[in-house]
C-alpha cells in the first residue's frame, strides 16, 4: 500500500521519461519549407533578385523623403524563390 502511494503521489517514472522524449523529438523537427527557401535562395536566380531589392532598400533607405518603395524587388525575389522551392519541395513530401 505504500509504494501504491508513492507512484499516485510522484507519479509513474515511466510517464516523466516519455514526456521528455516528447520534448526532444519536437526540437528535433525541422519544417522542409524553410530548409528548401534557404537552399533555394542561394540560386544564381534568386541571389540576382535579392541583390536588385538590397539595392532598392539601401536606396530608399538613404533619402529623407521618396514616393519609392521596393515592393516590385520584395515580389521578384520572392517570387523566383517561391517558384525554385514549389519544384523541388513536392518530391521530398510522402
């Protein structure tokens, strides 16, 4: 009857082990998307675009007051990217 207690008081040792398991295996798993966009994003392509909008951003960035803004560069990059990844991200899901 003691040991009964003891395991209703501190709980079973079995369920704490699990529960850590649990814990890593989630810190374990990595999302394939953002895998693929950062592979995708060191393409010839998608290095091209990106430079066109820091380009944009250091020269919107350098003037006090301007109408410009670098949403065409921010839809190109993400653009090629997105297009690079949508080939090659399919293939790896089961």
């Amino acid at each position: 009857m003691v040991f009964e207690e003891k395991m209703i008081m501190n709980g079973e040792p079995e369920d704490e082990e699990e529960e850590e398991e649990e814990e890593e295996e989630e810190e374990d798993m990595v999302d394939p998307l953002e895998t693929m966009r950062l592979k995708c994003a060191e393409t010839e392509h998608c290095v091209h675009t990106q430079e066109r909008l820091e380009d944009c951003e250091t020269r919107v960035g350098s003037r006090s007051s301007t109408a410009e803004d670098c949403t065409e560069e921010l839809f190109d990059f993400l653009h090629a990217r997105d297009h690079c990844v949508s080939h090659k991200l399919f293939h790896s899901v089961k």
